[in-house]
C-alpha cells in the first residue's frame, strides 16, 4: 500500500491532522497499535479551554513547593524513583515558570488557543458532533478568600490582554449556578467563552467518521517500525507494509518511540493523570464543569456520569498504576457535590505529554526531509487538537498557516 501521508498516532491530535490533510487532497492512513481515542485522549476534564493562554506551569510560591514537596496533595503526587530521571525536565519547566518567562510564552501560546473554540466547531459541525460540545464555560470556585483575590485579579490579567471574558462571582452566584454543591464557597470565576464535552472519546470518533467520509483509512501498527526509505517512509500495519512519501508523528506521550531512534533528544516529559465517574445522587445536577481550587480536582458532567479527575502524576510513563489522588480526592468531592456509588470498575489512567516550555512541538523534523511533528500539548491536547491539525495541513501542504508556526519549531530546544 502507498499513501501520500501516514499519521502516527490516533488521539485527538492525530485524529485531526488527518482529517485535516485528508480534507486537502491527500491520501492519508491513519496508524496506532490501539482504536482510535483510547489513550489520553480517552480521559480528561472535557474542557475546550479558549481562557487557557497560560499553559499550567511550576509553581514558585514558597507555600505550594512547600504542599508539594510532602507528596500529600491531590492535584500532585510524584514517585521517587522517577525524580532523578526527571530532574532536567523540572528544572526546564520550574526556569520557563518564572513569572516574566510564563508571560512571554502565553503571547507565543495565545495565538492557538484563541482559535480553539472555533476549529473545534468546524470539524464537529462538519462532522454532525456538535451535540456533544456544550458552551457552558467551566467555574473554578473558592473556599479561601486569599486564593480568590488572587485568582481575580489574574483573571482580570487574563481578560485585558487577551480579550478573554469570564464572571466574577459572590458566593450566592455561585450558588445560583450551581445550585447542587453542598459547600458554602468564597466565590468563583466563571470562564464563559470555553466550551466542554460531554464525551470527549465520541467527539474524538466523530472526527474519525469524518476522516473515512473523507476517504481516510486507518490500520493498526506499531509505530516504532518506522523506517526511512528512498522515496520516504515505511511503516508496518496490519495491512502489511506502507509507504509514504510523508509521515506524522502524532504519538503524544509516546512520540519518544520514534523521536529517540531517528536521533533527536527532545526534552518530553509525562504527567499522568486519574479519572473516575459516579453517579449523582438523587436528582442533582452539576451544570458545568467545576474546579474545587483550594483543594486541587476537578468534577466534570459528562454522558457517562460525573467524572472526578486528578492534577499530575510526576512518574515514569510506564510505571504501573498508582491512583492515591483519586482516593484523596473522592471523599472531599464527596462533602462537596452529591456524588452517589462508582460508575468504573477501575480508575482509568492517562499519559499528558509535556514540554518545559509547556507549548507543544509542530512543525518540520530538523534533520529529515517530510517528517512532521505534532505533539507535546500537555495539559491542553483536546482544546488544540483541531487548531493544530489544521497548522500542520496548511504547512505540509504549503498553504499560508493559520497561526504563526515558529514558537512550536522543534528545534527550539
């Protein structure tokens, strides 16, 4: 089999790039060992995050190194054995961190993210999923006055340099919105021109209809049998061996399998992250999605019930499973929202791929000729994937690009 382009990877991101290139001509065979939208894409707060041109960065406060540094926290846990190896990667993030850094990121960042919402809209109208995209915003809601002033006025930051618009909320308007919480909180922020998902493995699938409308085709294979060739590329698929002139590596948290062997040293790093779903209780509803900010998780409503995630594991990606922030965080969520029993017969667990910039990586391979990156979106792989699939087209495609492309070269590093 030949085809003009062959994705790596079949998450959201990669999803989209194909859809993207597919929509331009090109023929294009999507590949992953797994189904499409199995893995991080699988598992996440649902949120489209067009408030997000701060990406989530280290903390400098003396006070939360401080929570941090005791490894109790839910929205931080860290495995010791996995530190020393992940020492220059959290020294990078910790220096890009630094508030003057952080800010200059967020200008290079802000051009993606103010797209989000709009690409995201496209490919579901395009697609028939926009049922599945809610324009609730999200809210982040205060149990400390300190935290909340703070938050404000970063908020207020947020909304006079970046057009972002959101509600300053008392604590009755908190309570008028989400009338279910058991808690009386300080107030909240309610971010009003981000959309959630109410099934972010549906709209993922959705996108994959449409890229077989297209005329796409996807086949299961193992990414690190890709090879170069005279004329490109070879991989090897179910289908048997497949060449390309192109190829894109879209793997996330595992585009090191390719990366490494074809010799480039690109400082990736994971933090994983938990979820659970349970019932409500009775007849309460949450509205919206919704952070408990002093004490670190989020509850998101979704189709398969109200789905409890966790901040970042610092581990080794393949380390096996060690959900302690879902039991820390399940019986404060409890005394906040009416949670009724477990819906999962497990916690289920995902990989965020993450950069120490914390913008991820797209653009041209510096040391071959037609291999393309699109990876490392951290904590942001579902607000980004349509915009980035749609950069990434316009670029292999020579087309003028929707965004400036060169903040995420991978040769920044």
């Amino acid at each position: 089999m030949r085809k003009d382009v062959v994705v790596l990877g079949a998450g959201i991101v990669g999803v989209s790039i194909a859809v993207h290139l597919q929509k331009r001509g090109r023929s294009v065979l999507l590949v992953d060992k797994r189904k499409p939208g199995e893995e991080t894409s699988f598992g996440n707060a649902g949120l489209i995050q067009r408030e997000g041109v701060y990406p989530y960065g280290f903390p400098h406060d003396f006070g939360a190194l401080l929570r941090y540094a005791l490894n109790n926290t839910i929205d931080a846990h860290y495995h010791w054995a996995a530190i020393p190896k992940l020492a220059p990667f959290l020294w990078q993030y910790w220096m890009h961190s630094r508030p003057a850094q952080h800010k200059a990121i967020a200008r290079m960042y802000a051009p993606l993210i103010e797209r989000s919402v709009t690409e995201h809209m496209a490919l579901a109208e395009e697609s028939g999923s926009t049922h599945l995209i809610r324009p609730t915003g999200w809210m982040k809601v205060f149990r400390d006055e300190k935290s909340r002033d703070e938050q404000f006025q970063d908020a207020e930051e947020v909304r006079r340099d970046f057009g972002v618009k959101f509600d300053a909320l008392d604590t009755r308007a908190v309570a008028d919105r989400e009338p279910h919480l058991k808690v009386e909180t300080k107030g909240g922020i309610h971010w009003t021109d981000p959309a959630s998902v109410s099934d972010p493995h549906l709209l993922t699938m959705g996108y994959v209809s449409l890229f077989e409308r297209l005329g796409g085709e996807l086949a299961a294979g193992d990414a690190k049998t890709l090879e170069e060739t005279p004329t490109g590329w070879r991989v090897q698929t179910e289908r048997g061996p497949v060449e390309a002139g192109t190829v894109v590596v879209a793997l996330g948290a595992w585009a090191d399998v390719v990366t490494t062997k074809l010799g480039y040293n690109l400082p990736l790093a994971v933090k994983r992250g938990y979820h659970m779903h349970y019932k409500p209780q009775g007849n309460a509803v949450l509205n919206r999605p919704t952070l408990d900010f002093d004490r670190g998780y989020f509850l998101a409503p979704m189709s398969k019930g109200i789905r409890l995630t966790t901040g970042a594991e610092f581990a080794n990606r393949d380390a096996p499973k060690t959900p302690v922030q879902l039991g820390r965080a399940e019986p404060i969520a409890r005394e906040f929202f009416p949670l009724g029993e477990r819906v999962d017969p497990e916690p289920w667990m995902g990989m965020r791929p993450c950069t120490p910039d914390m913008m991820p990586v797209i653009g041209p391979a510096p040391k071959h000729k037609n291999l393309w990156f699109g990876f490392g979106h951290a904590h942001h792989g579902l607000t980004l994937g349509p915009v980035t699939g749609r950069l990434l087209a316009e670029m292999i495609t020579g087309e003028q690009p929707v965004v400036d492309p060169k903040p995420y070269r991978a040769d920044r590093f």
